[in-house]
C-alpha cells in the first residue's frame, strides 16, 4: 500500500509597525500589536479552528488509521498563546489522539540555515522546547523554512539528531526521478529525506476552488483515484500544504472542509493507500537512492530556490546587515534583544522586499502590509538600526563602545537609584501626612 504523508505548515509573524527614521534611538518598540492580533484572530476563526475541529472528529470517527503532520513556527504559537489561545487548547486536543506528530522548525522561521550555524542552532532548540512544552512531543522530525534544503543544510540537521527532513520534490534536482520514494542525504546518509508531490499538493492548495482550472471541481473520489494512480511501484505520496489553505486561501464556501472530510474517508476506504506520519514512513520505508542536493532549493515559486527572499540586493543587504551581528549576539545575554533578534530573523522581512512579485502582479505581494518592497526595505533597515544601537550600548564591537557601555549603564542605575530615592521620599511624605491627619483630629 502507498502511505499518504499529509502534512501542515502554520506560520505568522510578529510584523512591524512603521518605523520612521526619526524614531531610531528613541523608541524600541518595533511591533504592530493591533495588526498581528486582528490577523492571527482572523485566521484562527476562518482556518485554524474550524480545520482542527474537523481534525479532531476524523481522529475519533477513523481511530489510529488516520495520521497527520503539523509543522508550527515558534512565533505562531507564540501568538496563539497572547491573541487566541483556543488554537493552543484545539491542537492539545489533537496531540492527544495519538494520530498527529508535530514536526521540528526554526523559531521564528528564519533564514539562519543559510547564514549561522549558532543561531540556526539555538532556534531550532528553542523550538523544540516549545513543541515539548506544549504538546507532550519530542520532534524527530525537521522541516525547515520554506522547506529550504540543500546537502550541506541536511548535514546540519542530521548533527541535530534528527532521522528525517521534508523538501521540495523540485524537478531540476530529481530530474527523471520520482519525488514518491525515500531518499537519502548525499553527506550524511542516516539523515532520510521526504520530497513533496508538487502538483498533488498544489492541486489542493491553490487550485482546488479555480474554476478556470480544467480539473473543476475536484471531489474526494477523483483526488483519491490520481493517488492510486500514481505508479504502482512508488511508495510514499507526500502532500504538504500551508494550513491557511483550509478556509483562507480555498474559502469554507467552496467546499474545502467537506473535501478534507471526505478526502480522509475515501482514503481509509481505499485497499491501494493508507495514511502515515512523516515519522512511520521513514521507519517503515527503505531509501532508494542519495538524493544529491548542492544548492539550497525551497517549495517557492517556478524556480524553486532563494529569489523569494534573496533575489535583489535590497533583501541581500538587510540579510547581511542582520548576521553581520550574530557574533555580538552569541555573546548578549539580554533577554529582551535576545527575542528582538529572533524575531528580526523571519524570512517574512525579506519576502516583503521582493521585487519580482511587485514587478509582475503576482498574488504573493497581497502577503506584505506595506506599500512597496522598497518601503519594506526602509522600515526594516530603521529597526535594525535602532537594534544594533541597543545591542552596541550592552555588547561593545570596540574598546571607546565598551567605554561608552560603561558609562550607559553607570547613568542607568544611577537613574534606578534616583527612582527609587523619590519613591522613598513618597512614602515618607505620605506617612507623614497621615500621621499629621490623625493627630489632627485627635
């Protein structure tokens, strides 16, 4: 029987408001609060929920025969945790069932993979605490931003201890090969590889409520028989989609959720396919050949590679402005620039910087709240300026910094000091004003 391999990816970032030049020194507070809680509230009631209610009643309706993957940045939960908390308590409900695993990321979506070995490091731990936090589960499993993967990153994941890493089935890397097999990494071979099925995803993804696509409209029944029609020798179908696809990007209103429902009835039905977790396809296939991977490849785009986030030199200067301090970083102990730097780290900055999307009207550009990749550019350039400001003033690059350091935080807590003098001086003028009041009256 051919294993299913359905797996969801949940990311939203902590966007930043409009920062002005002149706010550069002045106030270091970068983030939208009121867009990032009406977005992820919005999302939550229109996809998260309705999907993960209907998660949950396949899980119980079909038992243990019905599996599925979750793939959740650490900045989405962290959302989740502030603005709607009751996507937290529906996938703990999920967790429970035993039929779903939760799948290993970075943080906060980051392109470190690509840049710091250290930082890709620390996020990918810190995820993982939050996974086990969370939901019970140590991931095993790793999926990285956008599913970017190359030999030398699969290398890096394999050190991590993990057994297998999702990718893109990319045409250019398998050429005639197919992406329904296991595959191994080209260096490290106990590192498996699952390659995505591109166009089965996609048809549901992005194609399921087009009707101008000449496959309209796509039922359970005709989905379910391409998968069994998929060649007879192949062993792994890996359908891997953006979770927003249920409810956001495919509308309740075109039958979405009714065809994930019937899509998951169909398939425990059928005698050709049954459903596995990323994990049990990994443990229950053997690999058929090295997949050989020299150049970072992504599930973006016709391309398939980098150009969604460093394909101008907008997004190749704020990219290396922004690891250029990853050795001041490694020494910051400063916990409110430690999650700064995290959250200055998403790819979505640099997406939102993209100029072929602007250019040729693709639907991506809808994705940035700004007005142009190059306002973008500006604002994010404003808040890492302030940021390395602050960074310099706890972390000094030099020895007049490290004086300047001194001196910044000798006026600090002088400051605190006086504080808490004319905090003093407060109480005592109030006690004895009240001490004052009562012999008054006496």
């Amino acid at each position: 029987m051919k294993s299913i391999c359905l797996f969801f990816q949940i990311h939203q970032p902590f966007r930043h408001r409009r920062y002005r030049f002149f706010d550069i020194g002045n106030d270091h507070y970068y983030y939208d609060d009121y867009s990032n809680e009406s977005i992820i509230r919005n999302i939550a009631d229109k996809s998260y929920l309705p999907a993960n209610k209907l998660l949950l009643e396949l899980a119980k309706k079909l038992g243990d025969k019905f599996k599925v993957a979750f793939s959740i940045t650490g900045v989405a939960l962290e959302q989740f945790e502030l603005y709607a908390p009751d996507v937290i308590e529906s996938f703990q409900k999920l967790a429970k069932t035993g039929c779903v695993e939760f799948l290993a990321e970075t943080y906060s979506h980051s392109l470190s993979s690509l840049r710091d070995i250290h930082a890709f490091t620390d996020q990918v731990k810190k995820h993982d605490e939050q996974i086990i936090r969370l939901f019970g589960q140590k991931p095993r499993v790793f999926r990285n931003t956008e599913m970017i993967y190359s030999d030398e990153i699969g290398e890096k994941v394999a050190k991590l201890g993990y057994s297998a890493m999702l990718t893109e089935g990319a045409k250019h890397v398998l050429g005639w090969k197919s992406p329904d097999f296991l595959y191994v990494n080209a260096i490290n071979p106990r590192l498996k590889v699952l390659m995505r099925n591109y166009k089965l995803s996609d048809d549901i993804g992005f194609r399921f409520s087009d009707k101008n696509w000449d496959k309209y409209p796509l039922t359970a029944e005709k989905y379910v028989s391409w998968l069994e029609k998929v060649g007879e020798k192949e062993e792994v179908i890996n359908l891997f989609m953006g979770y927003d696809s249920f409810g956001t990007r495919q509308p309740k209103e075109a039958g979405i959720f009714d065809f994930l429902n019937a899509l998951a009835e169909q398939i425990i039905k059928s005698d050709k396919l049954k459903f596995s977790t990323p994990s049990e396809a990994v443990n229950e296939l053997q690999p058929i050949s090295v997949v050989s991977v020299p150049h970072p490849i992504s599930w973006s785009d016709e391309e398939r590679d980098l150009s969604a986030w460093l394909g101008n030199e907008m997004q190749k200067e704020a990219f290396e402005k922004l690891y250029a301090m990853k050795g001041q970083m490694a020494r910051c102990t400063d916990a409110v620039l430690q999650k700064d730097w995290n959250y200055l780290q998403a790819s979505d900055h640099f997406f939102y910087m993209s100029t072929k999307y602007f250019a040729d009207g693709n639907p991506h550009k809808s994705y940035s709240h700004f007005d142009s990749p190059y306002e973008a550019f500006i604002n994010y350039m404003n808040v890492l300026s302030d940021f390395k400001i602050r960074l310099n003033a706890h972390v000094p690059e030099s020895e007049v910094e490290n004086e300047i350091a001194s001196l910044h935080r000798l006026l600090e807590e002088k400051e605190e000091k006086i504080k808490r003098m004319e905090a003093d001086l407060r109480r005592l003028q109030k006690t004895k004003k009240q001490k004052t009041a009562l012999r008054n009256k006496k």
